[in-house]
C-alpha cells in the first residue's frame, strides 16, 4: 500500500478546493493525509468543513499580528508542528513574504484562476471578459518569491462564452480547478512530480511547458 503525504492546506474563506481534495481522499482516490487546515481568518467557513470531516484546524489571524514577517513566522510554526510533506494553498488570500516561501520551497503548491503568465493577481475573470479573450482556465504552480511566477505544472482551460457574466465564468473555471488541483497534488504524492532546479519536474523530466488537462476528464 503507497504511504499517505501529509499534507496541511491553507484557506482563507470557504474552501472549495479543500472540499474537492476532502472528497478525493474519502473516496481513496488521492493518497494523501491531511495532517491540519490552517486559516488566516478566524470566521472562515472552510474550518467547520474541516472539523466535521475529523481534521485538525488552527488559526493564525493576520490581524493580530504588526507585520507580515511576525505573522509568516508565525504561520510557518503553525504549520510545521504538523511536519507536512507538502503545503497547499487552497484560496489562502494573502502574500507570503521571501522566508516564508523559501522554508518551503518545493513542497508550496498554489492554484490560480488563468492560464498563467496571463492575468496574475487578482480579478481575473473580470479581467478575461474584459480583454474580450476566447480561452480562460487556471493553473497550478509552486509557489516562489515572484507573485503568482512560480513553474506552471498544469493548466485546464475553460472556453469563455458569449454573453458570459464574470460569475458565470468564475463558476466554470471553479468547477475545473476541482478536477485540476487534486490531480497535480496526487502527483506530487505519488512521487511523480518534484521541483528541482528552478523548475518542475515531472517523470524525471523539466517541464518544459505546462501539462494542459483535459476539461472533461481532468487527465493528461
């Protein structure tokens, strides 16, 4: 039997992608063991989740803290007391500083909504429909000292539609990031994925560019 990852996932609201691995790991289809839920926000929806499907959960408010260098010191102790072989942002609404990411560099996965390099930062669906682009989607990468600039590892892409609201796309590229996020973290768990070099590595090669997943079945 493959040994479990431990794994602690970081959210700041509600969780949907927390939900999508819970789901995954229930139904013995991602071996991994998720060790706690770390929030930056005390009222976070997702921490109940997480308490009613038995997982420890932990709270490091930003707001106690005068700085983000106190509060990421803080946020890594919090996290390491739970020894995880790889950290998930999950919707964990905050800038983490060059420490932080350093300490954990290599097992820092993030996903975002766009198909990275475009549209970093915040709002991107709004900023899609706006530039009037065909392709939308969104993507895992590792989290490096570059904001949202880390090694793409995978992406899904969602067509946009006419007459799309920036909810109705946000909804789309949502329900793909379910499929996405737990495929790349049981890569990672299987021991196919690493970061080495500056790079990901998939299947002992460097990505050269992102895996692109099939919309459908969430597959290479």
């Amino acid at each position: 039997m493959t040994p479990r990852l431990p794994i602690v996932i970081l959210i700041s609201g509600r969780g949907s992608n927390m939900q999508a691995i819970l789901d995954q790991v229930a139904h013995g289809t991602l071996p991994v063991d998720i060790r706690a839920v770390i929030s930056n926000r005390p009222e976070a929806s997702g921490l109940e989740t997480a308490r009613v499907a038995g997982i420890d959960t932990a709270v490091v408010d930003h707001r106690e803290y005068a700085s983000r260098d106190a509060y990421d010191r803080a946020l890594r102790a919090a996290i390491d007391r739970y020894a995880p072989d790889l950290v998930v942002l999950a919707g964990f609404m905050r800038i983490l500083t060059p420490d932080f990411v350093r300490h954990f560099q290599g097992r820092l996965l993030n996903i975002h909504p766009s198909l990275l390099p475009a549209l970093r930062g915040l709002h991107t669906h709004r900023r899609a429909l706006e530039a009037g682009l065909a392709e939308h989607g969104a993507s895992v990468h590792f989290v490096t000292e570059e904001l949202d600039g880390g090694p793409v590892i995978a992406q899904i892409p969602v067509p946009v539609q006419a007459g799309d609201t920036e909810a109705d796309l946000a909804l789309r590229v949502l329900q793909q990031e379910h499929r996405l996020y737990p495929a790349v973290i049981d890569w990672f768990a299987s021991g196919r994925l690493r970061y080495r070099d500056g790079a990901a590595w998939l299947d002992g090669r460097p990505l050269l560019e992102p895996q692109r997943l099939d919309t459908v079945t969430a597959e290479v």
